[in-house]
C-alpha cells in the first residue's frame, strides 16, 4: 500500500494547480483503500508480484475518488470521512471538473500496462457505475423501490469497481477463466455487502466513528435496504411514515425512523443479506491457492459485517 500511495502522489502531479490541490484533498483524507487493497492482495494470492499491479491499484483509488467528488456534487453532501467535502470547501464546479481530471488520469494510466483485457476491464466498470449512479438519481424519493432494484442499484454503482479490481488480479497473473470468474464473484459479493453494512450504519452507526452525519440517505430520498424492510414489516402506520420521509427527502423524523427500523427487525435483516453475500464471497475464494493472501481475504470477507466506520 506505501508503494501504491507513492504511485498516487507521483501521478497526481498537474501543471493546473488547483487540480492537485484538490486530488490531495481527498486523496488526503484517507479512507479504507479497499479497492486498491483487494487487487494486491489477490495478486498475492495468485503468486503476481510485479509493478503493474501498484499502478493499477492507484488506477482503482482514482476511479473512485472521481466517483466520491461527483457523489457528493448531486448529492449535496458537505462532510466525509469527517471533514467537509471538497465540494463544500472548494466549490462543485471545480470538485465536478477534478473528477474529470482523476477518470482521465486512471485512464492514462490503464493504457501504459499495454493490455487490452485490462482497458476493457475498467472502461466497463466506469460505464457501469455511471449507468448506477444514473439509476440511483432515477429511483430518488421512491418509496416503492423493491429489493431488488435496490440490489441492481448498489452492485452498479458500488459493487462494480469491487469485482473489476478483482478481476484485474486475476487477469493481471495470468489466471483461467475459471479463476477470474471466481476472482470476479468475490469482489461482487464483498462489495454488495460492503455497501449493505454502510446502508446500516446510516441509521446504526456513530457519527464520529463514521465522519459523516446519519440520516444523509434519508435525506437525500433515498430508499435504502433498512427501509425497504421497515415498509415492508411494520405497520401501516409505520410504513407510512418511513414513506413520507422518503418521498420528502427529510431526516425531521430521524428518531422515529431509527426506532422503526430496530422494532421491525429491518437492521437484522439487512445485516442477514450482508451476511449471505460474504459467504458467498467467501465460498468464491475455494478456487484459490491456499496461503496467506487468501486466508487474509477470507478474514476480510468475515470481519466486513463487524465494520462501524
């Protein structure tokens, strides 16, 4: 990871100030680098030890840093990872343009490795989480969104870079097709559940632990796994009130809304799916070489339902 964060700060380097300034930023800010962490861990495990896998888990990093600074543009946000957005400290016109900056740049960077699998890899997986984020912005303040549909949302908009980092690994070492499908699952699997626990914690978690305020998903219309339980479990009365908060885009019932989704059993549920989808994970990594890179995404996949950041 020091190596990957060397080929981050090298690469970030632009003669237009402000687009360092603000890569830095957020950049600087940290995060959980699980992308970047997922593509060297299963290079290690499928025994690929060379430099393009460094270059490509930056590659991953900006991908989705260019997603956070177009995230929190549409979605209004002002604090993440406990700080304010760069949005809100430098504007969205320049966060959006950054953005831009940051997909050019990874894409710069895919074409250096000089293989064609790899670049149809990402371009996919960018395309596939703007269709998400698409669909996302479609399905605001839909209180009748199913399970489903929130599931296509979040492996769009999320769970993609998850498995393409997976995949690049395999693809990257040489791998069968049969372990780059299994490669693929894994990501898919952990980044549906990552993205599952993270719906939970907006109504579950502790705001300093998080850096971000609860309720922002509410706010934003949302209709988020825990809710769609909720509506589902309770009474009508309870329904009707997560579905007025979710139509009107408002955290004004943040409480009552917390305490639903506990009585309905809708934040035991939700953590139930997260639960599924890391077995499923985790059954994934049977077509892998035995050692300590894949005994330490096994633990990765076990240890993610007990996240609370």
């Amino acid at each position: 990871m020091r190596a990957v964060d060397q080929v981050i700060a090298d690469r970030l380097a632009s003669g237009v100030p402000l687009v360092g300034q603000i890569s830095q930023y957020i950049i600087a800010a940290g995060g959980k680098r699980l992308r970047p962490a997922l593509l060297l861990l299963l290079s290690g495990a499928l025994g690929y030890q060379q430099a393009h896998r460094f270059s490509l888990a930056a590659v991953v990093e900006f991908i989705h840093t260019a997603t956070l600074l177009h995230d929190d543009v549409v979605d209004d946000s002002t604090l993440r990872r406990g700080r304010p957005t760069a949005n809100e400290t430098f504007g969205n016109p320049a966060s959006v343009l950054v953005g831009d900056f940051l997909y050019s740049r990874a894409f710069q960077m895919m074409v250096e490795v000089g293989q064609m699998r790899i670049m149809e890899i990402l371009a996919d997986a960018t395309n596939i989480i703007s269709e998400g984020e698409v669909l996302q912005l479609m399905n605001m303040h839909d209180a009748s969104l199913s399970e489903e549909g929130y599931l296509l949302v979040i492996r769009s908009k999320t769970a993609k870079l998850f498995e393409a980092s997976a995949r690049l690994a395999a693809v990257l070492a040489g791998s069968s097709t049969e372990v780059e499908q299994a490669c693929a699952t894994y990501g898919q699997a952990l980044g549906t559940a990552f993205q599952i626990i993270d719906d939970v914690l907006d109504y579950d978690g502790d705001p300093a632990e998080l850096g971000k305020n609860l309720g922002d998903d509410l706010r934003e219309g949302k209709a988020t796994l825990p809710l769609i339980v909720a509506m589902q479990r309770g009474t009508p009365e309870q329904a009707a009130v997560v579905r007025h908060a979710i139509e009107q885009g408002s955290a004004d019932q943040l409480e009552s809304i917390v305490a639903i989704v506990r009585q309905t059993g809708a934040l035991s549920a939700a953590r139930a799916a997260a639960a599924a989808e890391a077995q499923r994970a985790i059954a994934a990594l049977a077509c892998l070489p035995v050692n300590g890179y894949s005994a330490c995404l096994l633990q990765l996949a076990a240890q993610l339902l007990e996240r609370r950041t």
